[in-house]
C-alpha cells in the first residue's frame, strides 16, 4: 500500500477515481468547468487513441525562477517580453496554446494546442505562429 500526500493548494484540477468506481472532481476556483471539461477531454481523446497525457520517458522538470523565469509560472523570451504562463495564447490561424507544465532541455516552456495535436517550445510557436497574443482565458 502506498499514501501519498497530495497538496490541494497546488492542484488546479483533482480527479479521482476509486476501485468501485466512485468518481470524486475537486477544482480550485481558478479554473472554470468549461477549461476542466477541455481538460479532461484531451486527456480522453488521448487515452481513446493509445497516446497517454503522461509523457513515456521523463519530462524535463520545470525550472524555477532563473535562466529566463522569474517564477514557476512567468517566463521571459529572450525579447524581454514576460508570458504568464496562467494565460491561454492565440497564434496566427487562430489556434490556441496553453503550457503544458513542461520545458525543454533549454528551459524554455512547451505548449500544445487546445486539441493537444501540436506540441512546440514556446520559442518555436513565437517563431511560426506570430503574431502571439493573450486569448483572454486561463490556461
């Protein structure tokens, strides 16, 4: 048997599920239903097409403040321009980008479209899909 504690105050979205089946969702008020309902349909679509939401090997761990962040959730390109990572981005084409919660090797956060299909550093999306701008939601 194995306990884990699990900290609340860090967790935007919980989802349990028991052995018998019971169902348990806990969600911190920064994060609405639709944005966890598009959450959790990712990772179904995923799941239903064998490509697990985990990554197979390890991800990169996410850095802290330093070498262009100036906290777990604010990272600044080498512009000077500051992305909140909190946020959702829109790119040229209309696609929309949220953090994945990773980096890369470099340090740089890796983003994926709303349907997870794209996957790109954050240096690549600012490269190809500019113009990048704020969409308005939480990521």
């Amino acid at each position: 048997m194995s306990i884990e504690l699990i900290d609340l105050e860090r967790m935007l979205l919980l989802v349990g599920i028991e052995t018998d089946g019971t169902i348990t969702v806990h969600s911190r008020g920064g994060l609405c239903d639709t944005r966890a309902a598009a959450a959790l349909r990712d990772i179904a679509d995923r799941l239903e097409a064998g490509c697990t939401p985990c990554p197979c090997t390890p991800a990169v761990p996410r850095p802290a403040a330093g070498r262009g962040w100036l906290s777990d959730l604010v990272w600044v390109d080498s512009t000077g321009r500051a992305w909140d990572l909190r946020e959702s981005y829109r790119s040229a084409g209309g696609l929309v980008w949220h953090w994945t919660g990773r980096a890369t090797e470099h340090g740089v956060p890796v983003m994926s479209t709303g349907t997870g299909s794209d996957v790109q550093s954050l240096d690549v999306v600012r490269a190809l899909y500019a113009p990048v701008v704020v969409a308005g939601g939480r990521g």
